[in-house]
C-alpha cells in the first residue's frame, strides 16, 4: 500500500506539472475592471459609456469577493488579432453570466451561461465557462455574474489550441483523481464481501460521498453525471457536503473505537452526525445561499474536532490513530482551506481545486490501509481469545475428569438432535431429500402389500430465479419459508409427508391417495398459493407453481420407486413446457394427461 501510494503521488505530480505548463500557455490577459451594481437592474447599455474611473481594477491572478448577493459587472478589452481567441472563466459555480461583446459601441454578440442553465445549451462542452470571441477586430468584454455561490472571476484568454491542451491536461488530474476513488470504492466492497465487516461499506459510503462532493466543485459532476438537473447542481456542494461529514464521523468512530476508548469524544461524533445530517434535510428545503456558509462554518469545526480526536487517541497509544490523524489532516486541513478560500479570506485558484483532490486521494488510500490494519488486529485479537478459551476448557476438561459421565450424557443426547436435524431442510424444516430416498421405497413396498394407492406430488416455483435476481436470495428464501408453511398447512391428512427435494422443488408423498381426491386437493393448494401474498423484506411477492403428479396404481407392471419419482417429475416438466401454473399427471412414464 505505502508502495503504491509514492507511484499515484509521483503520478499526480507529474500530471500537475503538466497543468502547471498548460496553464502558461493563455494569453496575455489585459487589464480587468469590476464594478459591483446592488441594486442589479443596470444593463450593458448604461456602462458603455462609463469612465476608466467609475470601475475598480481586477487583481492580475483574479478575486474572490465571498458569498454575496450583489451582481457584479467586470469588463476587460481584447485588442486586435490575427487568430481566434477563447475566453475562459476556470471556476464551475457561477449561476449565471451574462456575457456581451461590443465593437465599438454595437453590441456584436450576446452569450448566456452558467449552472442555473442545463449543461447542453453551453456553446462548448466544458465544465468550465467558455465564450469563443467570434471576431478577430478589437473587442471589448462585458460580465455581468450574478451567483449564489462564492463570488469569483478567474479570467483567461486562450487561443483555441492552446486552451484544448489546458483542458484536456485538467481532464487528466480530474480522470486519475476520480478513477482512483472508483478503485478504493471497488475495493472496499470487495473487502465487504469477503469479511462481512461492516467498516469497509461505511468506508465505500464515505468515498462515494467525497466524489459526489469534489464532483459538484469540480463541475464534474454537471458535466457527466446530472447535465439535466440545475437543481442538483444548486444544491450538489450543501448536499454532498453534509454527507460527507455523516459519513466521517461514522468512520472515525469506527476505526478508533471511540465508544469505548473515548465516550466523551464518541459522543461528540455523534453530535456531528446529527448536526450533519440535519443540515442535509435542511439543504433539501432551504436556499443554497442560506445553507452553504452553515455548511461551510460546520465544515472547519468538525474538520477540527476529528482531527483532534484523531489526535487525542494517537496520545493514548492507538497504533492506527496516527495513521488515521495523519490521513485526515491532509484532507481536512485543504477542506478548511477551501472553506475559507469560498468565503473570501483566502485566494489561489489552482490549490484550492486541485490540494483538495490531491488530500482526499491520499486520506482515502491511507485510511484503507488502516482499515487493513484494523481488521488484521481484530483477527489477531479473535484468535487469541479462541486460543485462551481453548487454554481454559482443556484445564476444565482435566479437572472434571469426574463429571465425564454426565457430559457423555448430554453429547449423547446432542447426537439424537443433530440425528434429528440430519433428516431436515436448514431453510423450510421440512424433510429433506435424504429422507424422501428412505420413505418412498418403504410406502411403495407398503402399498404392493395392503393395494392401496399412493400418490407422488412434485411442485416447483415458477420462474423463481426472477425473484432470486429482482429481490435477492434473502426474499427468495422469505418466499421458500412461507411456502412450506402452506403446505404443511393444506396437506394436514393423515400419513402425508412434505419434502424439499432442492432449490425451489417439493415433493408430497399421499399413501392411500385416491385420483381424483389428490387432484382436487393439488388444484386448492395451487389456488390458495397464487391468491396468497408472500411478504418479504423487500416487498410482497406473488408467485405461481407447476405440477406434477404421479400415482402408483397407473404405472404400468410393478414400477419401481425411482419410477414412480420419474414420472412425477416428467409430468411437472411437462407442466411447466404446456405454460407454468399447470397440473400435469403421468399416466406411464411418457404419457402425461391434463385431467385425472
């Protein structure tokens, strides 16, 4: 793991190399001025004549302004060339932006943008903002942003080839970044999958929720995942954050055991969680602009406390807390940079976007590891235990050589229940096929003997395996529990025996059974079943079966036991080929008919 986190660290900084040179290849950008219209009703008409003196000047590396209500204008002029030129605004969260372009004093073009618009009716797919300047005479550029989000303007001007290289180094960083998620996420299901351990779902849970998270700051996620919904892409950071921290304070009080090592600081993860998870509700409710500077305050606070638990435990001799505080710190520290980056205290474009991604890839890698770790130590502690036990009971064993007599006793009377259990389905507790194998050479042999009849019913679900694929094996085996308990129900006469011969196949052996009698009773039960609504945990299923019935007396000559099994079951699968939800009975081995 240590290994393979320097190659994807080397890896990240190389490609950040490469964006760094990317981006020296914009073009010079000319002097950019602002001004700030609160009362948002001025149109580009009235600022075309404005003096040099009544716009403030842009920072050259651009600004950020926070969150704020005000629209604001900014205006730059292009000069003269003899190429095609881009514009490009590098910050995926603006609502919306109104862009002119004017010649002289006639207003060229209009172009409309933002994400308060769906994603495909932006003139260049990009998760950025791009306006391609459709002359090549003297331009000069008008803004108008208005945003609910943290209002910032980082301004380039590109030629066409030179901005597809800076894309597509940036779409770079974002795939390794994302693909590298989607690598730990599988990994952690798999982990799931094979210990049962809890942890690794919460942890996947946890990197699902940083992806969402950093896919809605990136813009990512507008482009690929919900270019048909602006709602998402309003409420993305607000939702997504609030889960993340959910999902944080879940993983931390997991790896750190912090329920029984600290109480005080469990309780606080908790506090988190509820507070986390109620501003989710209330994201799904209130404006962005009301909800995301709550977030981000909740964001640097419980960023804090989780590294000072992270820490606290490391005090406290917790080998993997250190891994941990060290994991988190790295995120944290550029999610609280972030956060104060949005609201306006801070400004470098290029950390905050890619220190944040840089920070979670590291924390989730090294947070596997420790969950590695972790799982080891409780396998470790496990066996240890066992062998203590095991330690204990041998001294026990020898102590009371005297009570050997009694334990002889009990385990004997434990091998007349498992004999007892040997004879039954774990799943339905009905007989099992091992049983039936016994039973029907016997009744058959019985019947030859006084001439009475006896009937074979097999029954088998129709088209189970949908239910086994829609629902899961669990319902299926909800539905199996229940259907054994029908028919121990309808076939309450004397002497019949109900077996599960496998999977979704049973079979009723009726000594004594007459034709048309054993018929009659097959046809209600098929009735009762396919009335009858079979509740599992995933929902109500309704469920049809075929049938096959065979009666000793219409075999021809002496038929066997086997035969006679046979032929019922020739006669389902005849059941099941004329439709499903059918009874069959088998008059000789090939000849089956629909009525008694």
């Amino acid at each position: 793991m240590a290994k393979q986190l320097k190659r994807w660290f080397a890896a990240c900084m190389l490609v950040l190399t490469w964006v760094s040179a990317a981006a020296y290849a914009q073009e010079t950008m000319p002097p950019v001025y602002y001004h700030v219209d609160k009362t948002g009703n001025q149109s580009v008409e009235q600022l075309l004549d404005k003096e040099p003196s009544y716009w403030n000047v842009l920072p050259s590396d651009g600004a950020s302004f926070g969150y704020t209500s005000d629209v604001y204008w900014f205006y730059f002029k292009l000069p003269a060339a003899d190429y095609d030129r881009m514009i490009r605004i590098d910050y995926p969260l603006l609502d919306r932006i109104d862009a002119y372009f004017v010649s002289g004093e006639t207003i060229i073009d209009r172009v409309k943008a933002g994400d308060s618009f769906e994603f495909d009716q932006r003139r260049v797919n990009s998760r950025n903002f791009i306006f391609p300047i459709d002359t090549h005479d003297e331009v000069k550029v008008y803004l108008r942003v208005e945003t609910t989000s943290s209002m910032r303007m980082p301004l380039s001007v590109w030629q066409p080839s030179d901005l597809i290289g800076s894309e597509q180094a940036l779409n770079t960083a974002t795939a390794m970044y994302f693909g590298l998620l989607l690598c730990m996420i599988i990994y952690n299901l798999f982990s799931y999958t094979v210990t049962r351990d809890k942890r690794f779902a919460i942890y996947s849970a946890y990197i699902v929720a940083i992806g969402l998270l950093l896919a809605g700051l990136d813009g990512t996620g507008y482009q690929y995942l919900w270019p048909w919904s602006e709602w998402i892409q309003y409420k993305s950071i607000a939702l997504f954050g609030s889960i993340v921290f959910v999902f944080a304070s879940l993983v931390a009080s997991q790896i750190l055991q912090t329920e029984t090592r600290a109480p005080k600081l469990h309780k606080g993860l908790q506090g988190i969680m509820i507070v986390a998870g109620l501003l989710f509700l209330a994201s799904l409710i209130l404006p962005y602009e009301l909800m995301i500077s709550a977030v981000l305050v909740v964001a640097i606070l419980a960023s804090s406390f989780l590294i000072f638990t992270g820490f606290t435990l490391w005090q406290q001799g917790l080998a993997y807390a250190r891994i941990y505080t060290l994991a988190l710190s790295v995120l944290l520290l550029a999610i609280i940079i972030n956060a104060i980056g949005y609201l306006g205290f801070f400004e470098s474009f290029f950390i905050q976007r890619y220190m944040i991604m840089i920070g979670s890839a590291i924390e989730i890698m090294l947070l596997s590891l420790v969950l590695a770790i972790r799982f080891n130590e409780d396998r470790r502690e496990r066996l240890a235990a066992e062998q203590r036990l095991n330690s204990r009971l041998e001294v026990k064993v020898k102590q009371r050589t005297a009570e050997l007599e009694a334990v002889m006793r009990k385990l004997k009377e434990m091998n007349q229940r498992l004999e007892v259990k040997s004879n039954e389905d774990r799943l339905t507790k009905l007989y099992n096929r091992g049983v039936l194998d016994e039973d029907l050479p016997l009744e058959v042999r019985r019947a030859r003997r006084t001439g009475y009849d006896i009937a074979v019913v097999m029954i088998d679900i129709d088209h189970f395996k949908k239910v086994n694929d829609n629902l899961g094996h669990q319902a299926g085996d909800e539905v199996l529990v229940e259907l054994a308990r029908l028919l121990r129900v309808n076939f309450r006469r004397a002497g019949d025996r109900i077996y599960r011969y496998g999977g979704e196949e049973f079979v009723i052996l009726m000594p004594g059974a007459q034709e048309l009698g054993c018929h009659d009773k097959v046809l209600t039960v098929t009735d009762v079943i396919r009335a009858h609504s079979f509740k599992t945990e995933r929902g109500e299923v309704k469920i049809t079966v075929s049938v096959g019935m065979a009666l000793l007396n219409s075999m021809p000559g002496h038929a066997s036991s086997k035969q006679l099994l046979e032929a019922a079951d020739n006669a389902l699968y005849q059941a099941k080929n004329a439709g499903r939800d059918q009874i069959r009975i088998a008059r000789s081995l090939n000849d089956v008919s629909e009525k008694p």
